[in-house]
C-alpha cells in the first residue's frame, strides 16, 4: 500500500481551524454604540401673574350741609365811577353817587332803568342858588330833596314821572327848588313821604373813601 506524507505546515493548519470550529470561536463583531438620545429641550414655563385687582374706593357720600339762615346784604350801587357817600336822612341812610361835576349834574340818572330803595344821587350844585331840574332821560319815577348849604330839607317835589320815550326835551317840564339851595337829593319815587322826609328835615353827608 503506497504511503503519503503530508506537510508538517498543512497539519498544523487543518488543526488550528478544527480547533477553532469545535470551540465556535468567531469572532464577535463589534457592536455599533447606539447613541444615547437627545433630550428635547423644555421651555421654561412663563408663569403668568395673577392680577392685582386694584379695590374700588368707597365713595363716602357728602353731608348736605344743614341749611342756614343767611341774612340778606343791603343793596349797593352798581359801580359808576362817581364818588360815593352816606346820606342820612329822618334815620334813613343812602348809599350816593356824588354828581360834583357838570357833566355828572347834566347827565343825573338819565340813562339808568332803575335804582335800589337805599340807593340815590347827591348834588353838589358848586354855590348857592335857586336849582331847576328835568327828567330828560329819565326811565323811573324819582323824588327830588332840595337842601341848604347847611344841610336843612327846604322842600321836596315827589314822585315826578317820567317822560315817554320820544318825548322832545322843549316838552319836559322843569322843577324848581323855589329858594336857594346848594345839595339836591334824589331818591325813588314815593320814599320821602315813607320816610317823614321834608321841609326842616337834618341831612347827615358822609364821603367815602
């Protein structure tokens, strides 16, 4: 029977590889890391403030303040530019305007649609003498006090109407003190008889500053 001999580097393989088979050593292939997962990044959560609720105030409701008993002013003149004085008269005082010029002597109240009752005009005629007065521009009834230079009533002409508008001045009637006068006060219509004024009544004049 022929004999063959087989290569000492041939044998040396072939048990390497059944050794390897009978030990089922394959080598393990080399495992792929899984890449750990990304968090997903969270919004910070925005707290919403709760709101303030600012309180209603309380209105405090405001006492009627308890009626009282306000005494009435006494009348004063409306403002004419004239110096003023208190005339007294019989007890009764009166807030004047003082006509010390010509102009304010020609003009009067003419022009005024009415006075208060303790209101009146003062007349400085400048010198004494007999006075004659008209109602031209007159637009209320008045009485007219004529006074001495010593401050003595010498008469009085009462409650003298007044013209109709239109009334031409050459028809005016004229009132005359009848004897020397310096002061002429007039009044509201009616007054100098109220009040007892008349012939040898005192006047009382006071300027006012």
């Amino acid at each position: 029977m022929p004999s063959f001999t087989i290569p000492r580097a041939t044998v040396l393989s072939l048990c390497t590889v059944l050794l390897l088979a009978a030990l089922g050593c394959t080598p393990d292939p080399t495992p792929t890391p899984t890449p750990a997962p990304i968090p997903t990044p969270t919004a910070t959560p925005t707290l919403t403030p709760t709101p303030t609720l600012t309180p209603t105030p309380t209105l405090t409701p405001t006492p009627a303040p308890a009626p009282t008993s306000t005494p009435t002013p006494a009348p004063t003149a409306t403002p004419s530019g004239y110096p003023q004085a208190e005339v007294t008269i019989e007890g009764s005082t009166f807030l004047v305007d003082v006509a010390d010029t010509y102009e304010r002597r020609s003009l009067g109240l003419g022009g005024r649609d009415e006075m208060a009752r303790e209101v009146g005009m003062w007349f400085d005629m400048g010198g004494t003498g007999n006075a004659t007065f008209w109602m031209r521009g007159m637009r209320f009834p008045i009485d007219i006090v004529w006074i001495s230079d010593n401050l003595v009533v010498t008469g009085v002409a009462e409650r003298l109407p007044f013209p109709e508008p239109g009334t031409p001045d050459s028809a005016l009637p004229y009132y005359s003190s009848g004897v020397p006068i310096r002061y002429v006060l007039e009044i509201n219509a009616g007054l100098a008889e109220e009040l007892g004024i008349g012939r040898g009544s005192v006047v009382s004049f006071a300027p006012l500053p």
